[in-house]
C-alpha cells in the first residue's frame, strides 16, 4: 500500500497471495511498477526442506496494471534493497523508470526499465529479458541514499583512511560522482550498513559492539556534516564525532554520563533539523549543534535531564531520513520533530550559564525566526539579564544576530561577510563535556553548471580557503574615521584648499539621510518621543560612514551582484539595526509603562524610568562597543531621564564619563523650563560649564542670567582679540561717555573693541544681541562688584 499524509488514506498497490517477510520495496513516481525484495527461507527452512540449491532471498520487479505480470530481478542469498528514483516534478516521464539495488554484497547497480503503454491503459516492460543495469559502486562499507536530493553517499576503503563519496543524480542523466572527501573513521565491522534503505529489523537486532553508526546530513545553507559515533570502553562516557565538511574540521565530544544504567544505552541518534545537527541519547543529552558556525561553542545548545527529552522518542532505534522528521525504528512511526518556541524561551529565561543563554538566543533568532513576538520576549528577557551574563553582551548579541538573520537570506554569500556575532572567541565551557577540534582535508568536488546545495557547498569551502573570518564586516576603521570626521565637521572652517573634505562630508551625510527617509517607509506608528524627531550629526555621520565603508566591503566581495542591490542591502542593514534599537527602546517603554510625555523636568523620575533609563545606558555601552549608529534623539531623551532620575553629583559625573552626551533640544529645554531656584541655577551652570564649544555658542542665548551674560562677554571679547591679532592702531582713541565711573581701563578696552567693529572684523555676526554696549555694561557690573561697590 501506499499512503497519502494529506488524505490519510492507504491505497492499494499489491496483494501477495502469502505471507512474506518483506526486506525492501519501493515504487516509481507513476505508481505503475513495484520493486520488492524479500526472504524465501531462512537457512533453517532450507536445510529442513533440503532446498540447499534455492535462492534464500528474492527481488522481483511487479507490473501493478496488469496484476501479476512479474519478473525476477535477483535471486540470491544475500540481502539485497531496491529503490527507485524519482525525477524533477516537472520532467516527469512515463516511459522510463530507473531503480537502485544495493546489495549485501557490497555493490549497488542501477537498472533502466522501459515500459511501453497497451490498451486499456495497461503499462508494461518493453524487452524485460533484456533490462540495462550500470555499476554505480563496488566495494563499499556504508552506504546512505538521500530521498529528496537523489544523492546516493557512500564510504569506501581507501589505502590507510576511509573515503566518503557522493554520486549524484540527474533526471535528464545518468549519474555522476560529485564528491570525494577522506575521513579518518575507523570501522571494525566490515558488514555494510545502510542508512535509508528502509528499515532492517534483523540487523537492527544484531548491532555489534562496535558497529558503524554514521549518517551524513546536508542544509539549505550548503552545510554537509558526517555525524559518526562508536560505543566508547568506558562504561560512563559516550563518545561522538561531527565532520563539517563544509568548514574544513571535525569536533570530537565526550560526554560524561549521569547514570550508567548500561542496559538502556545502546548508541546516538543523529537528528537533522537544517540549521543544526542533534545528538540524541534518550534519558541522558541532547546537543544541538549549528551548522552554519561550529567554530564557535557557545553556539552549541546541550540539554540535560527534562530539557533534553524528545516527546514520544524514548529509545534509539531512531533515524533522521527527512529534515526535521524521525523514524522510530522500533515502533514503526515516523514524526515531524521541532524546537519548540515556547520551550526555547523558558529555557532561555531559566538558565544560569552563558554558554545556555548565549546558544539559547542565537538558537531563537535562527531556528525559530525573527517574528514581533519573539523579539518582544527577548527584549524583555535582556532588560531582565543585563548584569547576569558576564561573557557578552546580551543587547550585542541580539542587535547583530537579528540582522544576520534578517539581511542573510536575501543574497547568496551574504551570510559570509556580515558579522553573525560580537565575539570574537570563546573561552568557556559546557559542564561535563570535553570537545577536540582536527583540522581536516578539504573535499574534491567534481560538478559542472551546478545549482542549489553543491554550488552553495562549492562557494563556503571557496570561503574556508580564503580563510572566512577576515571575510565579515568588522568596524575597526570605522571609529578612528568617525572621530576624525566630528571634529572636522564641528570645528573646521570651509576654505578652498577644503573642498574636497567639504564633499566627502557632504556625501556622508547623505548617506545618512537615505538611511533615515527608508526607515521611514517602515515604519508608520508614532515614535518613541523623541527618538527620530531632531538632527543628530554626530549619529549621521556614524551612519553615513557605516553606509560607506559597509558598500566598500560587499562591492569587493560580491561583484555580480550590482552595484543597485548593494546599495539597497546597505541601506536595509543600517535601517534595521536603527530600526531594532527603536524596537528595544518601544519594547521597553511598553514593559514599564511609561507614557510618551515624560520629557520635562518640573519633577523627578519614578523608579520604572530609572529602569529605563539603565537599559539606555546599556544600549549606549553596547552601541559604542561595537561603534554602531543610535536613532536620532536617543542621547537627547537618555539626558532627559538622567536629568529626572539622578542626583546633580551623579548627573555631572555620567557627563563628565561620556555615558550622558549634551545635546541641543536638552540643553535648550532645560535652560527654559527650569524656574530660577538656587538648586536649579546650580543644575543649569554645571550644564552651561561643560558644554562643547560649539553647542555653547547656540545655547547661550536662551538662559537670561547675570553669569551666563558674563560668559557671553568674554567669548565675545576673546573671538575679537583673536581676530585682532597683532594690527596696531594709530588712530586717536575716541572719547566715550557711556559708563558713568571714569575706569581708563575699562574705557580703553570698549574703545578697542568698538574700533575693531568699525573696521568689519565682527566675528559673531549671528548674535545680535552681543555688542560693544552690552560688554562694556557687563564689565562695569563685573568691576564694580570685585570693588565691592554699588552699581545703579
């Protein structure tokens, strides 16, 4: 019979007239031919019937329409498996059919079956005396068929190491060998195991010792893994092997049981699940292994106790022939198995270790997907682990690996030159398990005009020879340019030997502002006041040089692709990862249920805004680690609630330490809102005194204050002795009548100051309100209370 999942229905192939014990069957794609092997007589049958001369196993090949139309493939005493192949959906073909037989003996041979339609829609074999059959392999140990792919791995012996080889096959061809690839497995059970074949019940009864237990996985990613275990002498450890072909190096893991009941072990089982390999010993472990970076451990999830149970998967007559699908052996079921998201996430919030935490998180973003409720659960979780992970940085990890996630699918290679974390190494460990990494050969690939898995195979051992970690975007360049780049932009004046740095900043900045007109067609909910509501040059030119310098990078990298859509990946790139750090920042604020008018300083923060504000400043720590851009207006509202939430000694301290940066909106609100008490005075000339040089000039005008307008003064009399330079003056000073107290001094430097503006060198032509009158009136003030006497 044949089962349909989707109808969950059997339908009826053929019948035998008695009873059989079925090895192999298998039926083509036209469901109009059946391959069966099975057993005539045991050997004690034969013996007892004296049929010594009679074949103990039996392959036919069975026309379904008509019934009974039959013909002996094999007949022979070793076992033997039949498997048809089944061409591309779309090349489909009713007049030709081709089946695997592998046998015991070590060999596996491919039959070409013709058949030819009669009437009444009979189909029939054309020359079934004559069937074409080609050696496909010979002299193999193991042996594993993959399904979906047509791909038949094999393993050979080869001089002192063992081969792995792969044969490829085609719908419109015959087949081809595509991989060669030497693995050092040792084998001491020389009978042939295979994998996929369909399941034997004898031999899975008659595992020795020391059996060969291995299995080859492939992923969409272009990973190829060999997954090798052998039962270790010692009674309390288990011992297993992952070959990453596609990286280049094997990593060996011994594992120190919790109960030795060795009764019920009897060996791993090897699930696949795309982007990661688990091995399974039930009652004991799961590890769960990423495919797409072994390198690094703390990737690697491993399970104990309930964390580690399988629902339904209780023993380990299992095998994984599908992605994400289990056949358990044992009780002839076969399940679709996955990571639930529920679980990952109540692990994730209950584990005490990085290496949990850490694998945990990326395990989410890669394997679950990046979905708004899954981010929300662990923006949450972050503002919860910010002082319990001493490893890394949970906000780092979670800003980069969402973006690798994100932007990765969309072009091929990508995934090869965009950083997937901020680690660099890792020195920890997982309790009770020892890993060995070997570096091993690269396979030979032999494959012309291919796609899909083998050229995405091809391009990451491409990658391993061009040594792939110096292939991901890094930004150590980046944040000596942008300080190089703030100072100039703030401080330089434009002059003609300047025009080519003029440009460069001109183009940064555009850079920045196609970042932010993007993000704006996004995102259409109100935002975070007042996060993407005021200019910030300082993040604008961080994000033009990340535009720039990341388009430099995939242009050296990825050539065919065009210079249109890289300039596109770049600017989805910079817009989510500003787009992610608004998504904490709303995330947050909906947690602790803050509204969006808080930015006011007519009283003092709660204690949910000093939580917010601690998780900003631990943004900001992991944003300047890895010199990552911040939404315009995140220094403006982290100010903000330091102003609300901190003492005036700790506020100037965070100030002085470069966690809160002054910025204009602030400032200005600041000087404006507050009333003229002596503890707000105090607040608003600690801010004016540690003001940039630059911003000061723009803020000063809004705090109407005797010791601001002193400020004024001297800045104003200090740019205009500066431009005054060394030029003398001849001229007669003019008398001025203007102060009431004859002070030579005073009166020689008001007359300075004003022939200095007779002669055009006004420096300060856009503050209005300074002049020679207003510095004069403010020196007088200032003499005449160092002379402790009245001014009127």
């Amino acid at each position: 019979g044949l089962y349909d999942r989707q109808t969950k229905q059997n339908e009826h192939l053929y019948m035998f007239e008695r009873d059989l014990h079925i090895i192999s069957c298998s039926v083509n794609s036209e469901r109009t031919l059946l391959a069966v092997s099975f057993r005539q007589y045991t050997e004690e049958e034969r013996v007892s019937r004296l049929l010594q001369s009679v074949s103990k196993y039996l392959t036919l090949l069975i026309e379904i329409h008509p019934i009974n139309n039959v013909r002996v493939l094999k007949a022979v005493d070793s076992c033997v498996r039949v498997q048809f192949l089944y061409p591309d959906e779309g090349k489909r073909t009713s007049t030709e059919s081709r089946l695997l037989l592998a046998s015991e003996d070590k060999y596996i041979e491919q039959f070409d079956i013709h058949v030819v339609e009669e009437e009444e829609h009979k189909v029939v074999i054309q020359n079934p005396g004559q069937l074409p059959r080609a050696r496909v392999a010979d002299d193999l140990i193991w042996a594993q068929w993959d399904m979906m792919e047509q791909r038949l791995f094999y393993i050979v012996p080869k001089e002192s190491r063992n081969t792995l080889k792969c044969i490829q096959f085609y719908p419109d061809e015959n087949f081809n060998s595509v991989l060669e690839s030497h693995l050092d497995i040792s084998v001491h059970d020389t009978r042939l195991k295979l994998v996929n074949f369909g399941y034997d019940y004898c031999q899975d009864q008659e595992v020795a010792p020391k059996s060969l237990n291995l299995q080859v996985f492939t992923s969409k990613a272009g990973g190829l893994c060999v997954c090798c275990s052998l039962v270790s002498d010692i009674p309390d450890e288990i011992t297993y092997s992952i070959y990453f072909l596609h990286k280049g190096y094997n990593k060996t893991f011994t594992v120190s049981l919790e109960r030795t009941e060795t009764h019920q072990l009897k060996e791993v089982a090897f699930l696949n699940l795309d982007y990661y390999v688990a091995a399974y010993l039930p009652g004991q472990f799961l590890h769960l292994l990423n495919i797409q970076h072994p390198d690094l451990l703390c990737y690697s999830l491993f399970l104990t106790g309930e964390n580690a149970r399988i629902d339904r998967l209780c023993n380990c007559s299992i095998q994984s022939p599908l992605v994400s699908t289990v056949l358990d052996c044992s009780a002839g079921s076969i399940y679709a198995v996955s990571i639930s998201d529920n679980a990952l996430l109540q692990f994730l919030w209950n584990s005490k270790q990085d290496s949990e935490r850490l694998a945990a998180l990326h395990c989410a973003l890669l394997y679950v997907g990046s979905t708004a409720d899954l981010e929300m659960q662990i923006i949450w979780w972050i503002s919860e682990n910010l002082s319990t992970c001493h490893t890394f940085d949970p906000i780092q990890e979670f800003i980069i690996a969402s973006l690798y996630c994100r932007m990765c699918p969309e072009t091929h290679n990508l995934d090869k030159l965009l950083p997937y974390t901020s680690l660099l190494d890792w020195t920890g460990v997982i309790p009770e398990v020892t890993c060995a990494t070997d570096i091993i050969p690269l396979p030979i690939l032999d494959f012309q005009n291919s796609k899909g898995f083998w050229d995405k195979f091809n391009s990451n051992l491409e990658s391993v020879k061009y040594a792939e970690p110096h292939l991901h975007y890094h930004n150590n360049v980046l944040r000596r340019e942008w300080l190089n780049l703030s100072e100039e932009f703030f401080f330089f004046t434009v002059q003609k030997e300047e025009r080519r740095t003029t440009a460069y900043l001109r183009n940064i900045i555009e850079n920045a502002k196609k970042v932010l007109a993007h993000l704006d067609t996004w995102d259409c909910e109100e935002r975070l006041t007042p996060l993407f509501q005021e200019e910030d040059y300082q993040q604008q030119l961080l994000m033009g040089l990340m535009v720039a310098q990341l388009k430099e990078h995939l242009m050296r990298h990825l050539q065919y692709v065009g210079k249109k859509k890289i300039d596109q990946i770049v600017l989805d790139y910079v817009a989510n990862l500003l787009n992610l750090i608004h998504r904490m920042m709303k995330e947050v604020w909906r947690r602790y249920q803050l509204h969006s008018c808080i930015f006011c300083f007519d009283k003092r923060g709660s204690a949910a805004e000093f939580a917010v504000f601690h998780v900003m400043s631990r943004i900001l720590e992991a944003a300047n680690g890895m010199c990552l851009p911040l939404p315009p207006g995140f220094h403006t509202l982290h100010l903000g609630l330091g102003v609300r939430c901190l003492p005036l000694h700790t506020l100037l301290h965070y100030i002085d330490n470069g966690v809160l940066h002054l910025t204009e909106t602030c400032v200005r609100k600041l000087l404006r809102d507050l009333d003229h008490t002596e503890k707000n005075e105090k607040l608003k000339f600690s801010i004016v005194t540690r003001l940039p040089e630059a911003l000061g000039q723009k803020v000063h005008q809004f705090w109407n204050h005797p010791v601001n307008a002193n400020f004024i003064a001297q800045k104003y009399v200090k740019l205009l002795l500066e431009k005054l330079g060394n030029r003398q003056y001849s001229r007669p000073v003019p008398e001025r009548h203007s102060v009431p107290v004859e002070f030579l001094p005073l009166n020689y430097l008001t007359s300075m100051l004003a022939e200095i503006e007779n002669q055009d060198l006004h420096p300060c032509e856009k503050q209005d309100h300074v002049n020679v009158r207003f510095v004069e009136e403010t020196a007088l003030k200032h003499t005449m209370m160092l002379l402790d006497l009245k001014y009127s």
